[in-house]
C-alpha cells in the first residue's frame, strides 16, 4: 500500500516546523492552516492573483502551486517574517507611509513580491519592458514602467495600483533596502 503523508521540515521565517502533511498539501495551505501564519492569503487557488505570494530562498512564489514537501529544507519567508524585531522592512514601511493597500487583502502578497522584485532588479534581471537586456547593460532604471510590469502577477481588486507603483519606489530608495538587497546578493553569490 502506498502512504499518501509524510513528516516534513519547513524552515519558515528562521523557524523550523515539523508538521505531517498529506503529499497534495499546498505550501500555502500549510502555512495558514497548519502553522497559522495568515497573512499569506487564498484569493484565486490557481496562481492569477499573487496574493498568497512568498519568498522561497529569495524568490518569489505563488505558495497555492507550490506542494509543501517540495519546499522541505529551502528558506521560506512570508509577510511575517519581513520586519526585524519592531521594525518594518522597507517594503512594508513604504506601503504603510504611502497607502499602498486599500481592504488589504492583497497586501501580503504584494510587499513579499515587491521584496522579490527588488531583489531581481538588484540583480540585473530584465523584464519584458526592459529595452537593453544584454548583461553588459546592467539593471535598467526602475521606472513606473519597469515596477509594473515587474508586479504584472499580483492583482488588487481595490485598484491600489498607483500606490503601489509609489511605494516600491520609494522602498527601493531606502538605504535599508539597499543594505537587504546588499546582504541577500552575497548569500546567493555564496
């Protein structure tokens, strides 16, 4: 007979969880409803809407197509886990000073995606409105244009959009976050 559960390890925001899932448990489903971290959210359960976005190792993931086992062993990191002791990540400070969220429903998904796009930026990934995508080139200007296109996967219904755009701006001018982006590329170069 063929067992359809296992005991996994997830590794989520700097804590260990081991927890028995059954093998079709989304990583999204574990994180709300096994470790009770709810700020990731179910919106569309078919990875059109962004909202339950989290990094794994960095990157960012729609956590409702991604099965918890498959995520055993790699960094997680969800809304919660951005801010340093009482301190908002730049990301989460620049939403907050600048109205980038009107319900909010949407908002952890899009500060953990800002994060991650941030982050690619920082590493010179294109987009598809980048107009020199040779590596010579570098990172382009991150430009309403660029942060749009970038946040294409996470839809707020509210229509926050222009907020948004304003405070992954400003969070990408904030010498924390050049600092963050700073720590994350040594990690990865490692």
């Amino acid at each position: 007979m063929t067992t359809t559960s296992s005991v996994i390890t997830l590794n989520v925001n700097g804590e260990k969880h081991t927890l028995p899932v059954d093998h079709r448990t989304t990583l999204l489903d574990a994180l709300r409803e096994r470790l009770d971290l709810t700020g990731t959210k179910k919106g569309c359960d078919q990875g059109q809407c962004g909202a339950c976005t989290v990094l794994i190792d960095g990157r960012r993931v729609v956590s409702c197509l991604q099965l918890a086992m498959a995520a055993e062993d790699r960094e997680i990191t969800t809304v919660e886990g951005l801010a340093e002791d009482d301190r908002l990540h730049p990301v989460q400070q620049a939403f907050l000073d600048l109205d980038g969220y009107q319900c909010g429903y949407c908002t952890p998904g899009q500060i953990c995606s800002a994060v991650g796009v941030l982050a690619e930026h920082a590493e010179g990934w294109p987009s598809a409105v980048t107009g020199d995508v040779r590596p010579e080139a570098g990172a382009p200007a991150l430009t309403a244009e660029e942060i749009r296109e970038r946040m294409s996967g996470n839809l707020c219904r509210c229509g926050a959009y222009v907020a948004i755009v304003d405070a992954v701006a400003r969070a990408a001018q904030a010498p924390d976050q050049a600092s963050a982006v700073s720590a994350q590329d040594e990690g990865s170069i490692r």
